[in-house]
C-alpha cells in the first residue's frame, strides 16, 4: 500500500500551477489501495506576511479547491495542518537538531522568498523546509506527488529521514518518494516564461487563478506574452521559445495529451489561432471546478465536518509514529 501524503498553502486563491503540478495528480492517486493524505498547511502559510482575518477563510477555500478538483473524502483525508499542529511542531523541533544549516542555505524557495533581505526574514520562512519533513515523516508517507519546485524539500526530507534512522539506529521513518507526474511539473508565468507562475506574484496578469471567470481566463490568455513566430513543427523548436512551450505545455496537460500531439496538431499556425483554443480548453476545465467550489463555499460548516474527520484521521496516525520518535530518542517516560 501506498501511502500518499502532500499539502498546499492557503496563501491567496489557488491557480492553474497548483492545480496541473500537483492536485490534478492527487486525485488520480486516490483509490488503487492507497491511503491518501492533503493537508492544508496554513502553518506555512504564515511565513510570508499574511492577513489573520482571512486565514481561516483560505483555508476552507482551498479545502473546497481540493473538493471540487476531485479529492473525494471517502478516499481521502483531508485536514488542516495546524488542527494537528501540536504533533507536527513537535517533530519538527526534535529533526531541527539534525538538519544542517548549511542544507538550509541552499533552499532555493527561502532564497526566492527572502530576496534581498534575508537577514530579516523570520526564522519561520528558513525553517520552512524543516516543517513540510515533519508534515511528511510524521505519516511515514511512502509518496509525495509535488511540483518540480519541491524537489529539493523532498531531497532534504529524505536526508534528515536518513539521518534519523542513522543516529538512532533503526529503520524508523520511510524514506518518502517524491511523485512528480504529467506534462506540467513546472508552469510558467503568463507574463514571463522564465518565471514560476505562483499565487503570490504580484501581477494577477501572470496566472490563471481556480475562480478566475471565463471572460478573465480569455483576457488573460489573449495577452499572455508571446514571440513573433509561428508555432514550431518539432518540440525540438520550443527551445528558448519560453512563453511558447509555456502554452503548449498547459494544452498539453488540460488535454492529456503530450506536447509532441499538441505540435502536431498546431505546427505551423500563428498564437492567434492557437490561443483561443487554449482558452476554450482552460475555461472547460476549469469552469466546473470554479462552479463546484462556489456551491461548496455556500455550505462553510460541511467543510468544517469534513477537516474535522480528516483531522482526527490524521492525528490517529501521527500519535503513535511521535511516540516511538520519543521513545528512540530517549525522552523519560516516552
Ligand atoms: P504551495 O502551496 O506553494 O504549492 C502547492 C503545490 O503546487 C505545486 N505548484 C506548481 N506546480 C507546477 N507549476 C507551478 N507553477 C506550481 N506552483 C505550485 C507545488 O509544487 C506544490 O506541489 N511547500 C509546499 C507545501 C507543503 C507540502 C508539505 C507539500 C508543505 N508541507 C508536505 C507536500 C508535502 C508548497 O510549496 O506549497
């Protein structure tokens, strides 16, 4: 058996990124045995300044996200981080004490995050990648389904998984295996085909968010940038064609197709032709999910219910793994 484990950020709407990177591939996993896992993880969320207002609200928006993508209760657990957040802190302070600064260092995404400024960011936003090991050890996931940009989370969870086991001399925490699957494990900004379209850049131009309308989904890729040329006649000619293999790769994955049928099928034509199709194809999948998550978010205490059975779930597993991390590191009366 699988056991399947991975989480989202409650930081403004979801977008298009997150849903072909990542929550696409968790509904397709459910099922087949697997024990499936999705966590809101709004502990995260509030490394990056953020408005307590709202949190809350995020977080059962993107809970309905996951609901309306698919993610279906009666396969998965579905729960919100810090409804859990005593055990998942916890473990999280005792692996800190085997997780190199250096390693920390090299975190791309703190990096990103941090700018300029990194002597000011809060010791949160470094820390960051020790807590998303604790969100995955804690379940002994067997498999994380993540976009491209968390490979190097999962590598440092691997490692301190390691290191445990190492120190304590058992084979104690499941090496956790990164999933990342489909045609777009890295979608780009609509603005800027060198640039991770994300929920938190600063132009809603560069993304299409999940409640985007369809006149939004149509303006926005009407003027997503481009270049002069005409589409290639091989994936080959994508390259250092950015914003083309951008558009392509979203066909592609809205699809189910590869890039190589979308080529096929576009060789040749002009973005004018080609980007109302993309549209049409965005705004058919994309407008059931928007519907079914306004419908989801008219009923906020059945989302309630269903975080709360997903919580209890998840802390029925994560107890017993903490004890027996006590227990091997020695704690009285573990
Ligand atoms: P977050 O909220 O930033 O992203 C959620 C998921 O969406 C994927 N993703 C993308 N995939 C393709 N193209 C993009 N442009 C794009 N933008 C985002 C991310 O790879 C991710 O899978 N650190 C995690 C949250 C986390 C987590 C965990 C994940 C915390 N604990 C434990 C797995 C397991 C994150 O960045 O979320």
């Amino acid at each position: 058996m699988k056991r399947i484990l991975s989480g989202m950020q409650p930081t403004n709407r979801l977008q298009l990124g997150n849903y072909l990177g990542a929550l696409r591939n968790w509904v397709d996993l459910q099922g087949n045995g697997n024990q499936c896992l999705y966590c809101v993880v709004d502990m995260h969320a509030i490394t990056m300044p953020y408005d307590a207002a709202q949190l809350a609200t995020s977080t059962r928006e993107v809970t309905a996200a996951y609901l309306a993508a698919g993610v279906d209760p009666k396969h998965s657990s579905i729960f919100a981080q810090s409804a859990v957040g005593d055990l998942h802190a916890e473990l999280m302070w005792y692996i800190a004490t085997m997780t190199q600064i250096g390693k920390l260092d090299r975190m791309t995404q703190f990096k990103d995050k941090a700018g300029k400024n990194a002597e000011k960011a809060g010791l949160g936003l470094y820390a960051y990648p020790v807590l998303m090991a604790a969100d995955i050890l804690l379940y002994q996931a067997t498999h994380v389904p993540v976009g491209e940009d968390q490979k190097q989370h999962l590598e440092l969870t691997r490692d301190v998984a390691a290191t445990f086991n190492h120190r304590y001399g058992k084979e104690f925490f499941t090496i956790p295996e990164p999933m990342i699957m489909g045609e777009a494990t890295r979608v780009m900004s609509l603005r800027d085909g060198t640039q991770k379209m994300s929920k938190s850049a600063e132009s809603d131009m560069s993304r299409i968010n999940l409640t985007d309308t369809a006149e939004v989904i149509a303006d926005k890729i009407k003027r997503a940038k481009t270049d002069p040329l005409p589409l290639p006649e091989t994936v080959d000619g994508l390259k250092d064609r950015p914003e083309a293999d951008n558009l392509i790769t979203i066909y592609a994955a809205l699809s189910g197709t590869t890039k190589a049928a979308v080529i096929a099928e576009f060789a040749g034509k002009q973005f004018s032709e080609f980007k109302p199709k993309l549209s049409d194809l965005t705004v058919a999948k994309i407008g059931p999910i928007t519907e079914k998550m306004r419908h989801l978010l008219a009923e906020p205490k059945e989302i309630d219910v269903i975080l709360e059975a997903g919580a209890e779930k998840a802390r029925s597993i994560a107890a017993p793994t903490l004890k027996e991390v006590k227990q091997l590191m020695g704690f009285w009366k573990a």
